[in-house]
C-alpha cells in the first residue's frame, strides 16, 4: 500500500500548479513518504495514541524538573517528520531534500497531507515550530538567527521545537483579556501568569503574549515575547507545566497548563505590535489546520472504499449498492475539492512571502475560509467513515475512532468556527475580501453566475446592521468556500482535458457543481462511472459530451 499511489487527485494537482523541476523533485518523495504513511508510520502513530505522553514533576531526589516522557513511537514519528523529510524546515532555508531554494509551500502542504493521514498529533507541534520559525524571521530575524536556525534543523542534536502560549483561563477567544504580566529588566524581561492550554509544553521555544505596563488595554496592550526552555546560563526557566490536559484526541502529542513565574523572556519585534505578529502566525496555522482535516478526510475515504469493496451485503459488494455510491459520492468530492484549496492557499503564500501583495491579502482570507469549511466538513466525513464501517467501526482496534476524535480538533483550535467566520467578516469590512475573490476566481464561464451573486449577496450583506452582519456570515463563508473550491475544480478540469484524453476530473467538476446547485441531486454520469472517482482512472471524454448534450 502506498497513499500517494492510492490518490486519485494529488498527483494529477501537482502536475498542474508545480514547475516542471519541482514537480521532478517531489516524485520520489511522495513515493517514499505515500510508502511509509501506510506502513511505519501509521504502526507508530497507533502506538503513540494508545500510550500518550506522561508528566514527570520531579525528579527522584525531589528536583522539580517538569518533563514529559513520551513513547518511542512518538520519537520514531517525530523523526520522520523533522529530520527524514524536514516539514519544519523546508520554507525557512535551503538545501532541505536536496531543493536548490527554499521548498515552496505547495510542495510542504502535499508532503504534510499525506503524513497527517497516519499520524495527526504530531502536525501540531510541527506547525507551530515551522510558524515559530516563520515569526521570528519575518519580525526579528536578526536577534534570533541561532533560535531560527534551531527551529529549522534537521540534525536530532541540533533541532528545537516551537509552540505557541495564547489561550488563558478568562480569554481563549477575547485575547485582549490576557493577564500575563511582562516586566523590564534592562537586559530581559520576565513574565508571570497562567497558560490554560499549552500545546507541546516542553517546547525549547515558546512565543506568548503578555500585557506590557503602560502599553494600553485590550490586544493594544500586548507585547510578543520569546521564551526559552533555559535561560542563557543553562538553567531551568522558571515554567511550570501543572498538568497534562486529558484529551479527546491528538493524544500523541502534549497539551498542557502552565505556570509562567518570573519567567525569563525576551521581546519579539516591535513590542507594540504583539497581537498583529501573532495573528500571522495563527493564520498560517489555520491554514495547516485545513490541511490536517483534509488528510482525515482522505483516510476516511479510503477506509470506506476498502471496506465496501469487502463486505459482501444482499449478494453483492457494499461498494456497488446505489445507496452507499450515493453516501459516499459527496465524501470523495469534499475531500479532493478541499486539496485543491489547500494547496492553492499554499501557493498564494509562497507568492506573498516573495512580495506579491495581493497574493498576501487572498491568504489573509483563504485559510480562514479554509479552516471554516474544510475542519467542519471533516467531521461528518470521518462520522460517516466509522457509521459505513458499521460496528467494526467503533472499535478502538480500527482506526476510525481516532479520526473522528481527532477530526473534532480542527474546528476548535486556533479559533473555533464561529470566531474564524467573524475573521472573515472583519476581512471583508477592511479589504472587501469578497470581492477580491469574485475578481480573482470569478471570471471562468463555469462559475460566474455564482460568483456574481455572491459578490452581490457580499455586498449586500456589509449594509446590513452588525448584528444581522455576524448572523449571516457562517452560511455566506462557507458558500464562499465552496465556491472558490468549485472554481478550482473546473480549472483542474480545463487542464487536464487540455493535456489528457481523461475526462476524470471535467467529471469531478461538474457534479460538484451539480451538487452545489441541488444537494439532492443525483448525477447520473458520476454514478456510472463511480470507480474511476473513487480510484482514479480514465473516463473517455466522448461519454461525457455525449452526456452533456443528453
């Protein structure tokens, strides 16, 4: 088994939006990680699930110490994540794999996509280490060079891990309602306050937020500071994790409370601009976050796609029964149609890091969009997975349960969807966001009526009262989402038929659009040919002209 080999949509996407060269590059990547997903990998992410990580308080002589003692198979995936295939490392230098440059975000999405489909806990630690990298390069580079270099190492005596502290007891979402107090020594500064819950705790790296006095009240008031598991004489820093959080998911990895007291930090940026530092890096997470769900998204399709071609019900395959073609015809499109965002959102960002302002401010609003459908969607897939199981299904010796477990993470961390529509709300009040994408996705034949009257339904909508404003936005978001999805599609389509005799992907496009304009809908054309959606494979095109003129 190999899951790249098992893709239908991956590597037929990657022929279209990388370079001839990058495209070369990435072949044996995917063969090698798509192998050990399936394999290796998916043994230890199991492991690491069933034994999760332990807080070690003190030491046997009575020394406070704070540790986390993990299983090795969370070593063993945390190896093949940082140092085997360096997915913390590739967009902060080059020479990572072998690429001449910096590894483009496209490629880090697709490579991470399919190690999530195995080992999901650990995408967290390895995001927030990858956007700690990213923060202080892009804010203070200068000042961290070595933590930089750090962070993005692959040597296992070399390489730190990052994490990111925000949440606190009173302010989860209302970040302005942080207490954590910031005090100016003249060399460093120290910070004190509690961290209700702390992803990867034993980070050799931490990024936080803290109130600095005289600053102002709200998010105004707060400042990004860098805090190190030790201080620069060697020493403990004085950060006490106060217990473990006892977690529905991500189990293999830990999440914590913690107790900054007197801590020992220093200033990241420009101390005014806390909050706004800290805002990329949530959105860069937030477009991991998608990522993630779409990688349980496409396990759980195949999981379906396994089974119902073994179980045997009423004398014939589940898999050839037109009900359960009909359930699991939305899951296939769902989960390609949110690759395809994905990695779109991931090379809008390799632009704006090279100084493209405009592919900055559709980032700005592609991964919240991304976040808001995709993490949601995720859920019901992964449900609808462990229901076409059956009772197999809600077995722990199956891998189901830790899907739907984990596919619940999505919609909560760095902002639950209700906070993330809101954020494409504020994107549309200050930048008429909307209206970027209707210029940017909305002028292909096969998608501008819709584009049209979501510009419009946009416009309208930013007339409304505030109130009436954040009542509407969950459904117009995600109408948003879905669009751009749809047009991306079509694009696929467009290219594939350009250069192929298949027409799997103008199928794709086309009953997804079907579905978007009558959810009940039942395209006849995808039924017929249902195998070549779930597999991959030729569909003549003749067949579907045929069909469309029908």
């Amino acid at each position: 088994m190999n899951y790249a080999d098992r893709d239908p949509a991956l590597r037929p996407l990657l022929d279209r939006v990388l370079s001839s060269d990058d495209r070369a590059r990435v072949e044996p990547l995917l063969v090698e990680l798509g192998e050990l997903a399936a394999g290796e990998l998916d043994r230890q992410a199991a492991l690491a699930d069933a034994n999760p990580p332990r807080l070690v308080q003190y030491a046997p002589d009575g020394t406070r110490i704070d540790e986390i003692a993990f299983h090795p198979a969370h070593d063993e995936a945390a190896a093949i994540a940082y140092e085997r295939f360096g997915l913390a490392a590739m967009s902060h230098r080059p020479g990572v794999l072998g690429w001449p440059t910096k590894v483009p975000h496209t490629v880090k999405y697709a490579l991470s996509y399919l190690y999530v489909q195995s080992e999901f806990g650990m995408a967290c630690p390895l995001s927030m280490t990858d956007s700690a990298a990213r923060i202080l390069r892009l804010f203070d580079a200068e000042r961290y060079a070595d933590e930089i270099a750090a962070l993005s190492s692959t040597d296992p005596a070399l390489r730190k891990t990052g994490a990111m502290f925000m949440t606190e007891k009173q302010g989860g979402t209302d970040v302005g309602r942080t207490e954590t107090i910031a005090t100016d020594h003249g060399t460093h500064w120290t910070l004190t306050g509690k961290k209700w819950f702390a992803s990867n705790p034993s980070a050799d790296v931490i990024l936080t937020l803290a109130r600095v006095p005289g600053q102002g009240e709200g998010t105004r008031g707060l400042g990004m500071f860098l805090v190190p598991r030790l201080r620069p004489d060697g020493t403990r820093n004085a950060l006490r994790i106060d217990r473990l959080k006892d977690k529905l998911g991500s189990r293999s990895i830990a999440s914590g409370e913690v107790t900054l007291d007197d801590a020992y930090a220093t200033p990241v940026g420009e101390l005014t601009r806390g909050f706004r530092q800290m805002a990329e890096m949530l959105n860069v997470s937030r477009l991991s976050n998608a990522m993630r769900a779409t990688a349980l998204m496409r396990r759980a399709v195949r999981e379906s796609l396994d089974h119902t071609r073994d179980r045997q019900v009423f004398g014939k395959p589940l898999f050839d029964q037109p009900l359960m073609r009909a359930t699991l015809l939305p899951m296939i499109l769902d989960t390609e149609a949110a690759l395809h965002l994905v990695l779109e959102a991931a090379a809008r960002l390799t632009a704006a890091d090279a100084g493209d302002e405009y592919a900055c401010a559709l980032v700005r609003v592609l991964a919240p969009l991304a976040k808001y459908t995709v993490c949601k969607r995720a859920r019901t897939v992964t449900g609808e997975a462990m229901e076409i199981r059956g009772g197999n299904g809600y077995i722990e010796d199956w891998v189901n349960p830790r899907l739907v477990r984990d596919a619940h993470l999505g919609s909560i961390w760095e902002g639950s969807s209700n906070v993330i529509a809101l954020d494409v709300l504020r994107c549309m009040r200050r930048e008429n966001a909307h209206t970027a994408l209707a210029d940017t996705y909305g002028d292909r034949p096969a998608t501008r009526a819709r584009w049209q009257h979501l510009r419009e339904r946009g416009d309208n909508l930013l007339q409304l009262p505030p109130d009436e404003q954040e009542m509407r936005i969950g459904r117009y978001a995600d109408e948003l989402t879905r669009a751009v999805m749809e047009t991306l599609l079509h694009d696929q389509a467009d290219h594939e038929t350009r250069t192929t005799d298949d027409g799997r992907a103008l199928l794709v496009a086309r009953t997804y659009s079907a579905l978007l304009d009558d959810p009940a809908a039942l395209p006849r054309p995808a039924l017929d040919h249902f195998a070549a959606l779930a597999d991959g494979g030729p569909v003549p095109l003749t067949e579907l002209k045929d069909a469309a003129h029908a």
